[in-house]
C-alpha cells in the first residue's frame, strides 16, 4: 500500500461523534503497516474522566491481538484529514512495543510527501539511558 493508499484508508474510517455525554471517538483516524505486512486501523476513544486512547494506540493494540508488535510505516490524520504526529504517549508505547520499532516511519505532511522515523520523535529513549531498568532480578 502507498502512503496515499494509507491516507485514504485512515481517512475512510474517520467519523466523529458523541456516543453520550461520557464518550465520543472517531476524531482522529490511524493506520499502521505492521512488519508482517498488514495493515491495522484504529481511531481515538475519549470517555470521561480521562480514559480513552488515541487512534495509534487503537490500531497498535490489534496488532497486538494479531501477534505482531514491529511497526513498518503508521499513517495518522485528524478530523480535517490531514496528517497528525503521534503524541508522546504513543511515541513511548510504540518504541515499548519493540526496539524495532525506533525505525518505524510516520507520515508528517502529504504536499510535500515527508515522513519521519520514530527515532527522530524520542532521540534519547530511557531504555538506552537505563538498561536495567525493568528487570527485576
Ligand atoms: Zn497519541
């Protein structure tokens, strides 16, 4: 699939509204190429009282459930279709996924196509800083 071919798929699932006063999603639409080759789509969740998640950690997760954790290229867009970057809870979900994943690519602009490495949005990941950490022996 394309970039634009990613697009348009992210922007295909994009569909804003409230589900009531405590929920609402679809704001923001993201399409992830997992490194097995397929695709998974997810869109934001914004319940009330400060749950929910964004539309990358969306797609992640059921890349997850499919058993791939390694990202190839993430297309995400806003409710006006245009690109979107990851927030940093998704940065630092994504790169927790797997280490692979600091060469993830994300979509930054559409005129002129440019697209910009995980690497480039958290440099200086903890991880590399404190390599014991998490490991509880
Ligand atoms: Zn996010």
């Amino acid at each position: 699939m394309t970039y634009e071919e990613m697009l348009a798929l992210a922007r295909s699932k994009l569909n804003p509204r409230a589900y009531g006063r405590f929920f609402s999603a679809g704001f923001v639409s993201a399409v992830i190429e997992g490194a097995n080759g397929k695709y998974y789509t997810g869109v934001n969740l914004d319940l009330a009282c400060g749950l929910g998640f964004c539309a990358e950690r969306n797609a992640a997760s059921t890349m997850v459930t499919d058993g791939e954790t390694a990202v190839r290229r993430i297309v995400c867009v806003g409710e006006d279709g245009q690109p979107m970057t990851p927030c940093g809870c998704c940065r630092e979900f994504l790169l927790q996924l797997s280490p692979e994943n600091a060469a993830a690519e994300f979509l930054v602009s559409e005129r002129p196509l440019r697209v910009k490495r995980l690497s480039e949005f958290l440099p200086d990941p903890w991880q590399k800083e404190n390599p014991t950490d998490g490991a509880n022996s």
